[in-house]
C-alpha cells in the first residue's frame, strides 16, 4: 500500500479520455472483437504473474483464471477492516492483452448495481478503475520492467482507504461535509450492493460467478455475518437516514432495517445450501 502512489492510486489531474472511449474496458464489445490469439510472450507472463501472486498472496485480493482463457481473470477485492468498505465483495475482471506485457491489462470493476454505484472518486459507476498505470489517469504510465499484474492489483486496493478523501483532488476535497455524509453512503451502499447483491449473484447459478469465488464469497459471508450486522447496527444507532455521494451527485435513503432483515434471510439461505450439500456428500 505504502508505493501506492508509484502506481498511479494517488495522482490527482482529471482523467483524459481516449477517443475510444470503452478502450479499458474487457467486456465491450469493440473490446473482444479485438482481441487475438494471445502471444506466447503473454501466456508465459501471465501464468508467472499468476503464480506469483498464488506463491505470495495479497491479503483481501483474490483471483482465478478463467478455466477457458488463462488470460482472462476473475476477481474478488474484500473491503479493508476498518473501513467504509469492510467485508465488501469488489468483483472485478481483469484481461491481459494479446501483447501484455507490453501493454498494460483491462480491468472492469463489476460492483457498481448496474452502474448506479460510485464507491471511490477513482471508481466510476461504469466500472472504470482509473490508475494511471491503467492508462485511465494522466499519470507515470505502464512500463512492463517494472509492472505486473501484482502491481495492478496493489494499485486497484489502495483506493479503498479508510478515509476517501485522501483519494480526492483537492479541487474538491471541500465539497465532502464534516458529518462524514459520503462515509455514510458508502457503509450503506457497500453492504447493500458489495455484500448483499453480491450474495445473491453467488446464489444465483445463472450468474457469471466462477465456481471458486462463488464458494469463497459464500464462505467469507457467513464468516463475516457477525460484522455485517454490528455495522448495519451501530449505523442504525446513530440515526443515519441518509447518505450522499458527492462526485456521482446522488442521495441515498438509508434503510438499516431493511438491510438486516435482508442480511438475515441471505444468512439463513448460505447456511440451507451448505447443509444440503454436506447431506448430499454423506449420501453420496
């Protein structure tokens, strides 16, 4: 966290745009119609930077290849403890470049409740990440000698801080309100649309989940009830009703009861399925 900055997470000029405007994005259409065969340059240093991070872990970072393309990565970010994020599951995919590493990778993050969620002034509701080592920030630019996908991954984490103004140009620092409204918003939203609406998509067969994270954020979420309801608890105690986001110029209703009830019924459904599946074993 602490070389954040050297890879993009703490530079504050407002990004450019490519004149292609879904340039960074893995799951356009323009996007896959252009990507190639991938080189062998590629496979070969995506598999090392894979293996890399399974041989030394970034805590709350993690990623599974795409069972059909190597090069293709799904991925989950758990939000910090200690945060406005805590126990939030940030679900991102990641795609490297026929010419990676000459080129830097795509990242999308896929925790926005269909574009209607900004978590971060450098999170955009689309799912734009923007690091200037992405290529989405003006900014010390991709150099394949010294980046990889750790250093993405790095760079994407700090944004989550524990304070987002810190992630904030100081054109508008001045527009976050001393009774911490956007800190309100984003306790709300992450455990509205990071841990509940992601809950579901992981219950859901249909959805696009890998079977690896499906399990994970399964697990992780009955683990971590406990703290999802003493958060929801302690934001009821003191009376937040609303929440505001500043740089998406939207109000949130803060509805607590709401999310304990629905944190409750997710609860009592993880556990129903993971019961059937052990009788189904022992059946078995």
């Amino acid at each position: 966290m602490a070389n954040a900055g050297k890879y993009g997470a703490t530079d504050i000029e407002e990004v450019k745009f490519d004149v292609d405007l879904d340039f960074w994005d893995p799951t356009a259409p323009r996007q896959q119609r252009n990507f190639r065969t991938p080189s062998f340059q590629c496979l070969h240093q995506v598999r090392r930077d894979v293996i890399d991070i399974y041989a030394l872990p970034i805590p709350g970072v993690i990623i599974v290849p795409d069972e059909r393309d190597v090069t293709r990565i799904h991925g989950i970010l758990l939000g910090p403890a200690g945060t406005p994020y805590e126990g939030g599951f940030f679900r991102f995919v990641l795609k490297c470049p026929p010419d990676y590493p000459a080129k830097p990778p795509l990242v999308k993050l896929l925790t926005t409740d269909k574009g209607r969620v900004r978590f971060a002034p450098k999170l955009n509701e689309d799912g734009m990440i923007c690091l200037s080592l992405l290529g989405t920030r003006p900014g010390p630019a991709w150099n394949s000698s010294e980046h990889s996908l750790r250093t993405v991954l790095i760079a994407f984490q700090s944004i989550l801080t524990d304070d987002p103004d810190h992630n904030v140009p100081a054109l508008v620092r001045g527009r976050l309100d001393e009774g911490g409204a956007y800190n309100d918003y984003l306790h709300h939203e992450t455990l509205r649309v990071a841990v509940c609406e992601e809950v579901e998509d992981a219950l859901d067969p249909g959805s696009s989940y890998s079977p690896e994270l499906r399990k994970i954020v399964l697990k992780t979420f009955v683990e971590s009830y406990d703290t999802y309801v003493y958060t929801a608890r302690l934001q009821m105690r003191r009376m937040v009703r609303e929440g505001s986001d500043p740089f998406g110029g939207r109000m949130t209703r803060c509805d607590y009861h709401f999310l304990l009830i629905r944190l409750e019924c997710l609860y009592e459904t993880v556990l129903e399925l993971s019961e059937s599946r052990s009788c189904d074993r022992a059946v078995g």
